[in-house]
C-alpha cells in the first residue's frame, strides 16, 4: 500500500506515463464511460483549495469512486477528534483512500501511522506538495516532447523559483524533482523569505535579476501571508520592484523561457497580469494536466 507523502514517493516515469494515457484517453473523449463503484476517496481539506480539490474530486469520478470531501469546519475536528482518530474512523468505515490537506506539516506522516489505506498528501504546511510539483514536472515534461523520462532528461536547464521559498511546500517538493531530472535550480527570495535550512540541490539568491537571467523556466511564488509572521517585507510596493516576474524582467531569460506559477495568483504582487496571460505562460496547462496527474498518482496509490 504506497502512501505519496514526498515528492520522493513518487515514481516518477510510471506517473508520466500514466498521465499521458488519460490525458490521450480524455482528449478522445472529454466525458468518458465510467464504471461507478460502491466505494469511497476521502478528501480531507483542513485549508482551502480550489486546483487540488477540483482536480481530485474529478480524479475519482473519472476512477468510478465517490470522492467524499470532508473540511475542519464541518468535521468532528471542530468537536476536537484528532486526526489520528478521524483517520482510523474513515478506515473502518472503509475509504480506499485519503487524500489530505492540512496546515499542519507532517500531518500526512502522522496520518499515514495509523491508515490501513494509502494517503496522498495534498499540501501540508510549508512542508511539501508532491502532485503540484508532479504536475509541475509532467506540464514541463510535455514542453520539451516527452524525453525518455529515466534520464536527466533537464541537465543544462536552468530553472529559476521566485517568491516566498520559506513559506512553500511547491517549492520543496519541486526541488526534489527537477534535482532529480538533472535541472539546475535557483532559488529566489527576499532575505527573510528564504529558508534557513540548507539546500544542497540549488542555487539560493536574493537576487532576481540574477536568477531569471538565461533561465529556461521561471516559477513565480505567491506570497503565503497566511503562513506568515508579520513585519517580514518591508513594503508590497518594494516587493513588486525587486521580485515581481514582469516583461522587463523576463526579458533577462532566455527568448524561449516558459513561465509557471501553481496558483493562486495574485496578480500585479508576484507576476504581472501581462506575464501571466502570455504566451510563453504554462499556467492553465499546469491546471489541466492537474487532472491527469491526480487520475495517475491515485491508480497509483490503488494499486490499480
Ligand atoms: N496550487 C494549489 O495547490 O492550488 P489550490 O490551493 O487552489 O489547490
């Protein structure tokens, strides 16, 4: 029973795999025949969401499962059951799996002690986000024709992430998996926003002139305020000067530099309206493959 609690989890060549199976399967045929199973996922969101819920929800409909979303607010949570509890009682009423948002990092770990199904983390904290960041390497994966994906397959990439890095999970699980596909890695953040914890597969820079300059990919961060204490920016509008991904900025990259961001966006901090609606953005086809990726980490995790 595999749990997907890192981006380490992941076997990353059978993900893209599947992946490009039901995207080829859904571009045939958008609404396919599914078998319906008398059987649950649950989704247990303790933080808001919109890609990742959406996405799984529509990941198990498309697997035949009933996708039941339970939030904090109106779980026994709110009555003070811990999670370990909840957990073992969505076990014995049977669940497949459980997929789990939550604010705390380590959650799914602790999660993943008592479960008698597999977990799927979909975002713990400022920990990690594994099927972003798999989502994230598929969209890039398709951009550059499908390489034989064993490989390192992103050696002589430069991959330059800008924003909040202490604060992100998408950031974290990212880092594991473009160091594995050979990628060199900068990453970018105003003094206090950069973690202080080492990070031995990157580049780390207050600069962001430096860090989008000749990149292949460049990955705006949001600013996570709700993760963050405050008096850490001395001014949005100075955060906009020095860290905002726009056209003058871009211009530093290489011509043929493709821009992510996971979302949400909050246009005008991070990345310039301009920037976000272009051409060389990957931001709605990160949201598209979401599904595909979602589909094949849970048939993964099913063993199906
Ligand atoms: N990228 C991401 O996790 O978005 P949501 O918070 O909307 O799920």
């Amino acid at each position: 029973m595999p749990h997907v609690l890192t981006a380490a989890d992941l076997p990353v060549p059978e993900i893209l795999r599947r992946a490009e199976e039901w995207r080829t399967r859904l571009q045939a045929n958008p609404i396919p025949p599914i078998q319906p199973r008398a059987a649950l996922i649950a989704l247990l969101f303790y933080e808001p969401s919109t890609r990742t819920r959406a996405a799984f929800e529509q990941a198990c409909v498309l697997l035949g499962y009933h996708p039941l979303v339970i939030t904090a607010e109106v779980s026994s949570v709110a009555k003070g059951e811990s999670l370990q509890d909840t957990v073992r009682t969505l076990c014995a009423q049977g669940v497949r799996a459980i997929v789990m948002r939550h604010p705390q990092a380590g959650a799914p770990q602790t999660a993943a002690q008592v479960a008698t199904a597999p977990i799927l983390n979909a975002g713990d904290g400022a920990h990690e986000h594994p099927t972003q960041a798999m989502l994230d390497l598929y969209t890039l994966w398709r951009h550059y024709e499908m390489p034989d994906p064993r490989t390192r397959w992103l050696a002589g990439r430069k991959v330059a992430i800008v924003g909040d890095i202490r604060h992100s999970r998408v950031a974290r699980s990212n880092l594991t998996l473009l160091a594995q596909a050979g990628a060199e890695v900068w990453l970018c953040a105003p003094p206090t926003l950069l973690p202080d914890a080492p990070f031995p597969h990157a580049t780390l820079t207050h600069d962001a002139d430096a860090a989008v300059q000749d990149a292949d990919v460049v990955m705006a961060l949001r600013l996570q305020t709700e993760r963050m204490q405050h008096g850490l920016l001395p001014s949005l509008n100075a955060y906009r000067r020095d860290y905002q991904i726009n056209a003058e900025r871009l211009q530093r990259a290489k011509p043929e530099c493709v821009v992510m961001h996971p979302g949400p966006i909050q246009r005008g901090t991070e990345i310039s309206d301009e920037v976000a609606d272009s051409a060389q953005s990957l931001i709605l086809e990160q949201v598209r493959n979401g599904v595909c990726v979602r589909v094949a980490t849970l048939e993964y995790a099913l063993g199906e």
